[in-house]
C-alpha cells in the first residue's frame, strides 16, 4: 500500500528502511524522502517505523523468555 504518493513510498519499503536504521525515523525519512514533500504521510510512516522497531526489539530481546 502506497503510504506516501508524492515520492511513491509504500509500507513495505518503509518496514525495511526501518529496519537497516534501527527504527531510526530520521533516517527513513532520508533514505526514502517520505514526509518531505506535502507531509501528509508523516504520522503514518513514523507509525510503520515505530512499530517495526518494536517487533525488531520483540524478536531480538535479550530477556529470559521460558518456553
């Protein structure tokens, strides 16, 4: 699903570009340009970058989790 039409994002390529930064949303927004231009996809590109660093923390948690 196309995020942000004015540089053609979609979420997927947000998802990934959150993931090579760590979550880092500056840099998704960098990499991509998403929220540059007219800024109406902001808030749901931060959204897709926060929660792909919440699953990248979930899945590489260095917590005990018993079985």
């Amino acid at each position: 699903m196309y995020v942000c039409l004015c540089k053609a994002v979609t979420d997927s390529q947000i998802k990934s570009a959150a993931e090579q930064s760590n979550g880092c949303f500056r840099s998704v927004r960098e990499s991509l340009g998403v929220g540059t231009v007219c800024g109406s996809c902001a808030c749901e590109a931060k959204k897709l970058v926060k929660a792909s660093a919440r699953k990248q923390l979930s899945d590489n948690s260095l917590f005990y989790q018993p079985a």
